[in-house]
C-alpha cells in the first residue's frame, strides 16, 4: 500500500498514526517513503479490513478523491 492512499484513507497522517497500537507519531508516519512498511500493511488489515479486498489489496472504492 502507498503512503499516500494510506493517508487518505485514514483521513490524513495524524489520524494514520493514531490508528497503530501504541499510537504512533505523525513525523514517524512522514519518515516512512512512498510505500508503508509491510508489518503496517498487516496491522491495518487488521485493524481496518473494510479498506482491503480478500485479496489483500486495496478497495479504491475506500479512497476519498
């Protein structure tokens, strides 16, 4: 998943990095490069599947334009 529809689907960094379990910092967010590292992917499939299809992949139709 990019950083970017990542961002956007959360509904912008600060709200990204509180969505992780400890509550991460928005400039640990902003460190990361285009793509989110792959332990995240995992956490957010967990803890948001609503924005990924069985497959694994994401729901384009999730992301706000």
């Amino acid at each position: 998943m990019d950083k970017e529809t990542a961002i956007k689907l959360a509904g912008g960094v600060s709200e990204l990095a509180k969505l992780f379990d400890p509550p991460l910092t928005p400039s640990a967010v902003s460190q990361w490069g285009d793509k989110l590292p792959e332990l995240r992917v995992f956490q957010l499939r967990r803890i948001r599947p609503r924005w990924f299809n069985r497959d694994g992949s994401v729901r384009m139709d999730r992301v706000p334009a």
